[in-house]
C-alpha cells in the first residue's frame, strides 16, 4: 500500500479528532478524506503488487551520474533508518 495515501487518511483522523464546527461537515470530509486515501493507497499497491521496481525508475536510477546509490543519497531519495533497540 502506498504510505503516503494511508498518512492522508491518518491526517484527516487527527483532524476529525481537533476539528469545530458543523459536525456533518467535519465528518464529511472525513468521510471523503478517508475514503480517498484508502482508495489511492489500494491501487497503487493492487496495481504494482507482484511486479518489481517501476522500469521507468529503474533506468533513470541506472543513468544518474555516480550510479544508482550515490544519486538516492545526493537527491534525498535515501533516508537512513534509525538503529533498531
């Protein structure tokens, strides 16, 4: 699933959750929100599940200057994990 479509849900829950105001507006675009975002996130994934890497990002990665992992790190595209306890 993707993460950002299913944060997006997660947002509009924080928002639910602090919003004032007409209540059936506040949980219509709850409603909306959240059905989106489950919505986006179960294409995306339905539609790459089983296929490996997008072949388009395959070979912009393969023809970056430096190769494949020197460009994610100048780009910002790698992120480190934080150690695991």
């Amino acid at each position: 699933m993707n993460a950002a479509a299913l944060a997006a849900s997660a947002l509009a829950v924080a928002v639910l959750m602090l919003a004032t105001g007409d209540p059936a507006r506040v949980w219509l675009l709850f409603g909306l929100t959240a059905v989106w975002g489950v919505r986006l996130a179960a294409h995306i994934g339905l539609g790459s599940l089983g296929k490996g890497e997008d072949p388009r990002y395959g070979r912009l990665l393969d023809d970056a200057p430096g190769g494949r992992n020197a460009y994610a790190r100048r780009t910002g595209a790698f992120v480190p994990r934080p150690p695991r306890a």
